[in-house]
C-alpha cells in the first residue's frame, strides 16, 4: 500500500537520481579533455588538398606536419617544420629539402621523402581548390613526377618553372595544402583515381600533435594526441563542439561545460575581460575588411571621389563602438602579421575635406549608389556606420543587405557599385594578397583570372607588372621593399578602402593555459593546451 | 459505402507523387535562381579559373535547366538526393543522421503540448471570465508571442546558468560522446536499447529544455484552439439537454462535449507536429541541437543545393504523410465523413 511515507521516500530519491545526473551533465570537463565550444560549419572537408575554410584549415594545421612553418611568436621567421633544411640552385629553379629525422606519423611509420613527395604530387594532381598555392611554381599533373621527387629517403627536390624566390616557395609550402599525409595509409583508401580524397574528407594521416577520432558535421569534432608526435600534445583529447549562438558559447563556458569559447561577441568578450575566473587569448587575423568601389561605375572611377570615401569613413569611431574587441584599424592590404605589412593609417575622418574633393570631381551634392554587404553581425552594423559616414559627405548609398555567398557572386559578376566585404589571406607570403588586390591582367569582363583588382573593374598593368615583379624577387628584402611600395601607392589611389582587421578572441577558464592563436587559421596551434 | 471510403484514400494517396513532384520542382528552380552561384559552395571564392568550370561541368551546370532537373528527377527515383557539399556525406546519411535528433526533439514537445494545451485550453472553456481563464489565455499569449529564440535563451538562463536544474546546449554531455552506438539515431532509445541508463537520462535531460521550449511555444496554440472548439460547443443544444437531465459536470465536458472538438483538434495537433519535424531552426541553433532545421539553414546560406532539395523533399513527405494520418484519423472519428 502507497503510503505518504512511501511517496516521501519515492520524491526523495528521484530527487538524489535527478542531481546525480545533472552534477554529472555538469562536472567540469574530464581532466584530460579540452571541450571547446565553436562555429564549425564552415568546415566541409578534413583533406588538407581540398580545404580551404577556416576551421578546416585550423584542425589539418594541428592533424599535420609541413616542409615549413612560421613560428606564432614570431610569425615572419620561416622555420622546418619537417624539413631540416633546404637550398636552392644558383638559378633559384631548383630547392632541395632535407627531412628531420624520428619525425613520426600517428602510426608510428616515420615519415620519409616518399610520403611529402606523394602529398605534394596528390595536391597537384588532385587539383582542388586550394591547389594554386603549389601549382603555382608550375606543377602539373603532367610533369609533377620529374618536378616533385625523391633522391633517397630523407631528401625531396622540387623544381620550379620560373626562378622562384625562396621565402616565396617556403611560405606556400607552409599552408595547409603542404600537409605531408602518410602515403600508405591514404594510397591504400583510394578508389578509382581519387587519390584516396573521399576518406581523407573525414579522416586523418599525419604526424602532427593530434589524429582526428571523428567528424560529425555542424555537431563534434573529435581529436586524441598522436602519441609518435615530435611536438607531442599536452592534452589527450579535444572535443570541439558546434555552439552557433556566442550566448550558449557563453554559459557553456561560466558553467564550466567548456574550457574554451571561440565565438564571443565584442561586449561578452568585454564582460568577462576583467573576471578572473578567465583569460582572454586575441591575435591580429590575417582577414581585412574593406569598401570596394566598383571602377564600371564613372563616379566611382574618379580619383577625388574614391579618396573622398576614404576621408569620409570614421575608422576609429567604427572599431570603437561597434568592434572594439573583435577589429582593429588597419589600413593597407598586407594584414598586420604577415611579412611587409604596412601599417601606417594615411586615412581619418575628415568630412571637410571629402566633401572638397566630391566637389572637385563634380559632384558637390554627392550622388546616389548601391551598396551590397553580407547582413550578419557585425558586419551588417559596420555597413550603417559607413552608410551614416557617406550620407555625412552627401553620398547616398542604397543598403543591398545580403547573404554572403550571394555578395560575392554580385561582385564576381562585377554588378556592385559599393560592396563591404571581408578577404582572409590564402598562405602567408605577401604574395597572396597582393595578387588579389593589385593584380589584374585583363580587365575583360570574360577574363579568367577574376582577382578583386578586376572585380572591381580596375585595370593597372603598371601595377600588375610591379606585383608580378615583386614576387618574382629573388632578394628577400629588397622583396619587403618592394611590397611596401605598393601598399603605398595602392592606399592613395585603389578603389579599396581597406578599413579593418579581424582580431580573434578565444576566452578560456583561468585553468586553461596554452592556446595559441595564429595569424592564419592554420597556425591556431593545439599542442600545447592544457589545464591545471 | 466501403467502396467509396476507398476511393476517396486512393485519391489521398495518388496525390502524394504528384505533391512531391510539384515541391521538387519548385524547390529546384528556386534554387537555380537564387542569386547565389552553387559552384562558390563547392570550390569556394579563391578557386582559380579551371577549377570553377570543371566544378561547374561536375555539378551539370553548363547543361540547360530542364535536363537539370531530369538528371535530378533520375536520381532521386533511384534513392539517389546526391552528395552534400558542406558535410561531404550522401544527403540520405546526412538526413538519417538529423532528421532523428528534430524527431526525438519534436515528438516529445509535441506530445507535452498536446497534453498540457489541451487541458488548459479544456479548462479556460469550462470557467469562462473567471480568473482561471485570464491567467491561461496570459500564460499562451506570452508561449504565442514571445520570440522562440527569448524563451530558448530565457531558459538557458534560469534552468542551465542559475539553477543548474539542466545541463546545457547539445544532445548529450561530453562523457556520454561516441559511447552509445548508433541503433535509430534517437539517443534516449539507443541508450536504453544498450542498457546504458546513465547515457538515456543524460539524452533526457539535454532534451526537457529545447523540448519544453517548443511545448510552451506550441502548446500556446493548441490551447487557444482547444478553448474556442470548445466554448462553441458548449454552447450547443445538446450540451443543455445534458445538463437538463443532470448528467454531471466532468460527463459533459469530457464525454460529450470534448469528443467533438477532439476532431478538429486532430488537424491542429498534427500541423503542429509537421511543424516542429520541419525543424525549429533557432531553437535548435541556440540548443546546438544538430536537427534537420538546422541542417536546411546552413545548406541554403551555403547554396547546398543537393543538401536543400533533399532535406526539403523530406519537409514535404513529412507534411503530406501527417496531413494523410489526419485526414484518416479525422474519417475515423467523425461519423459524418463516414
């Protein structure tokens, strides 16, 4: 018979069941685990050849070794990352590399001239997205087996087509896509001629500081140490979780349900900047954000006008109040961290002297624009404070609020007058934003090579033949030189009011120590994460 | 009578191809006129030349938009919705693997919402301007206004940050990760089929938050409907004449009145339901609840195409299969559809 003591009783323990499983839901991570919460559905591949997102790009940078890297803390010294070292012929065509030895796979396999010749020639042969940043020497499907090859177990000889300047080679096989992946295990998953691309997708082969255990889209990541690594992980497991909302991010992390949050918005970040129950990690990005002004359009083709919009926006007004945390002011198109970044900020508010050079070129009353911008935050409240900017000098742009995908078809198609937009370096040498920025070697509208320069209708083969002959600089700093003279004259006269740029800030709880943050999505390291 | 009760459901169940064949065509050609370029989804923005046009050869885009879709229509008769470019799986694995988190997440809402929005819609009928009724109609009005992703995030405050009654956003507490092994894809279920009763209350209790979310929100409706149905009927003359020869208070309501509002409840309950299998995007954004809505909004935001045709296809074949369950439900229980 149910008696009141019974049921007392019975409330009593599904009380104590009820806490137990909620203490458990919310015992602080495991020791031995990281669990960091993070927006991960930009990721749609883990092969190093076909990635080219930033989470992707982060975890083959932590699953992978290269030939070389950049150290974080000093982002412009080239160092071996498996290679030894390596020299280059007198005609700069020819760069041999010499591999350290005891550099092991998760295998256990050590890797061997054998495994980076196959993941080169892989890259090359598999021709996806990011393969440019090695085709570019002049690899080919056709020839990759005389350019990329093996002399003996420890030695690699890569041959370009064109003298090459050595930095320039080193920091593109630096990238993501000059992951060195263990040549047994991908050959032995590859179907039809697919070089073993459709496993890679999910799965891991390299000797980098952790293996991928899973992949489990818009949901988990999952990574356990590779315990052969050279540069061994501190932590045992990371599990990346998919938090969309910088909110849960948040909680997540004050109630110790995730060591790590990667989302934060400026004034969460602001919240907890003083708690010391946290720290908080940024890092200067490799990603600018700038106004692009489309050249088709004859307004925006003058001089006075484009310098106008560039006097007319309040930079510093706008990192201030809308992203203190999470953009600085930047103003040239080599971001702050990569080698030969200009930092000096020609640009301020200056509404007198706009509205001077507005009439100068006709147009004392201003005149009316489009103006296209991917919608999401923060990037949607930057486009008002622009708007508001504009409307100051008398232009009037009209507000094209968009996805960002079909931003950046509109601007493709070159059918934009104004466009905010965001551009995250591709591999660290200053090459690869300079031929996005001042490299257009036709100004067709059926030019193949759609760089933003020709995106936005600029024809410069003045300053196309200064950037080809830049990268071409065999001379390291007469190279830097070279680079810094162009982002001069680029800031003064390109249709590229280049204004911010990204600055990512992870917040960990105080006990976690060791997350680096990269200049380049592939740098972000793991290895030496740890809590107390 | 039997023959034409039969007829009429060959007719329901002839329309299904013809609706499915409609909503593939139309979510086609949306999304081939959308102003995104697909191939952007597959190479990305910095591919160089070659790459574009291959991907663009690969994916049948050069080809005129009515071979397109008889590609498509193709594949999709041969169980084929193609690959997903964001999760680089088959689109059929990706819905088997989301459709069942926004099942496990919509049944149980639907089923709390049901419960409790149609005793408290019962009972605002029955005590019409008493203050029983004005502090219902307050408690849907504020389930039926208050944005979902408020109360989603409202909860988390409370429940999660403050009480601690509630783990957090997700499906399963770090532990728990890659222990059950997927049966169903519904945890709770693949849990106990284990035998791993830790691992289901943990999928319980990650579920009472995002499901009561979508409860209150629903339930708000189904309360607000069940009250008008049933004021209307009793109303009704034959409700008098029950009171009129004394049968009791409960009888009326239950046994007579309500029966008759449980018919047009049926349609409300099970649009409601098609609606939540839809997926509740924000909610399950804030929850990091990896249902099928959210999988929809991050393949469309990324011009997935295959992804959106194939996750849409399913919406529409939940819609059709649910409105066909009511219709039939509706035929059983009222006499005058006989």
């Amino acid at each position: 018979m149910t008696t009141r003591r019974t049921l007392m009783v019975a409330s009593g323990a599904a009380f104590l069941s009820w806490d137990a499983v909620i203490r458990t839901a919310h015992a602080q991570t495991p020791p031995g685990i990281i669990v960091m919460a993070k927006q991960i559905d930009d990721m749609i591949t883990l092969d190093p050849a076909e990635s080219f997102e930033y989470t992707g790009g982060e975890l083959c940078g932590n699953v992978y070794q290269k030939l070389t890297t950049t150290p974080n803390d000093n982002p412009s010294r080239l160092t071996g990352d498996l290679a030894e070292s390596w020299t280059a012929s007198e005609d700069a065509k020819t760069f041999t590399f010499r591999l350290k030895a005891g550099q092991k796979f998760a295998s256990g396999k050590e890797v061997t001239a054998e495994d980076v010749v196959y993941s080169l020639q892989r890259v090359v042969a598999l021709n996806k997205s990011p393969a440019f940043i090695i085709n570019q020497f002049g690899f080919t499907k056709d020839n990759m087996a005389q350019t990329i090859r093996a002399t003996d177990p420890r030695t690699v000889v890569l041959t370009t087509a064109e003298p090459t300047a050595t930095s320039f080679l080193l920091y593109c096989l630096s990238a993501a896509v000059g992951s060195i992946l263990e040549k047994a295990v991908v050959s032995a998953r590859a179907q039809n001629d697919d070089w073993g691309n459709g496993w890679m997708k999910q799965n891991s082969a390299g000797s980098g500081p952790y293996r991928i255990v899973s992949w489990r889209a818009s949901e988990a990541v999952t990574l356990e140490a590779n315990p052969n690594a050279a540069n061994p992980a501190a932590t045992r497991r990371i599990i990346i979780r998919h938090v969309a909302d910088p909110s849960a991010q948040l909680l997540g992390l004050q109630r110790g349900d995730y060591d790590i949050a990667r989302n934060l918005a400026s004034d969460q970040i602001k919240g907890v900047s003083g708690d010391n129950r946290y720290t908080v990690v940024s890092q200067r990005k490799a990603s600018l954000l700038y106004v692009a002004m489309n050249q088709k359009n004859p307004i925006l083709a003058k001089p006075q006008v484009r310098q106008a919009i560039k006097m007319a926006i309040d930079y510093e007004g706008i990192q201030r109040n809308i992203v203190p945390s999470n953009y600085a002011v930047h103003q040239s198109f080599l971001p702050e961290g990569l080698p030969g970044a200009l930092t000096e900020k020609p640009f301020k508010l200056d509404v007198a002297a706009a509205k001077r050079l507005l009439a100068e070129a006709g147009h004392p009353d201003g005149f009316e624009c489009s103006f296209d911008f991917f919608s999401g935050a923060p990037v949607g409240d930057i486009a008002q404070a622009v708007q508001a900017n504009l409307a100051a000098i008398g232009i009037r742009p009209r507000m094209l609020p968009g996805e960002m995908r079909a931003v950046i078809t509109k601007t493709r198609a070159r059918q934009h007058d104004l466009a905010l937009l965001r551009w995250g370096s591709d591999y660290f040498d200053p090459h690869s934003n300079a031929e996005a920025f001042s490299i257009n070697p036709d100004n067709g509208d059926d030019a193949r090579n759609k760089t933003l320069a020709w995106r936005s209708g600029w024809d410069i083969p003045e300053l196309t033949a200064r950037t080809i002959a830049a990268v071409r600089e065999t001379d390291t700093e007469k190279r830097i030189d070279m680079y810094e003279a162009l982002q001069r004259d680029h800031q003064q006269n390109s249709p590229f009011a280049v204004m911010l740029q990204e600055v990512e800030v992870a917040v960990t709880r105080n006990a976690v120590r060791g997350l680096q943050i990269g200049v380049l999505s592939d740098r972000t390291n793991y290895a030496a994460i740890a809590k107390a | 009578m039997l023959k034409a009760r039969l007829g009429a459901l060959a007719a329901t169940v002839a329309s299904i191809p013809i609706t499915l064949l409609g909503l593939a065509l139309v979510t086609f050609f949306i999304g081939r006129v959308v102003p995104i370029d697909p191939v952007l989804a597959v190479v990305g923005d910095r591919a160089p030349a070659d790459v574009v046009e291959r991907a663009r050869i690969e994916l049948g885009l050069d080809q005129p938009l009515y071979v397109q879709f008889g590609r498509y229509l193709g594949d999709i008769l041969t169980g084929n919705l193609g690959r997903s470019v964001m999760t680089s799986n088959s689109v059929w694995e990706d819905i088997t693997r989301f459709f069942p988190a926004t099942f496990e997440l919509a049944t149980l809402a639907i089923l709390v919402a049901a419960i409790l929005g149609i005793g408290l819609g019962v009972l605002a009928a029955t005590r019409q301007g008493s203050w029983v009724d004005q502090a219902v109609r307050v408690f849907c009005l504020a389930g039926h206004s208050l944005p979902v992703f408020v109360l989603a995030l409202i909860s988390l405050l409370v429940f999660y940050a403050w009480l601690g009654w509630l783990p957090g956003p997700g499906r399963q507490g770090i532990i728990y990760q890659d222990m059950v092994e997927t049966r169903t894809g519904l945890l709770t279920l693949d849990a106990a089929l284990a035998g791993d009763w830790p691992a289901f209350w943990d999928a319980v209790a990650h579920l009472i938050q995002p499901a009561g979310v979508l409860a209150f929100f629903s339930l708000a409706y189904i309360a607000r409907m069940t009250r008008a149905f049933m004021l209307a009927e009793l109303r009704s003359e034959y409700v008098t004449t029950a009171r009129a020869k004394g049968l009791s208070r409960s009888r009326i309501v239950w046994r007579h009145a309500f029966r008759n509002t449980a018919v047009p409840l049926v349609t409300v309950i099970f649009l409601t339901y098609a609606g939540l299998l839809e997926g509740a995007v924000l909610t399950e954004t804030i929850f990091a609840w990896p249902g099928l809505g959210q999988y929809l909004t991050v393949s469309l935001l990324n011009a997935d195409m295959n992804a959106v045709l194939g996750a849409t296809l399913v919406v529409g074949l939940i819609y059709v299969a649910l409105n066909l369950l009511a219709d039939l439900l509706y035929r059983l229980m009222d006499p005058r559809t006989r």
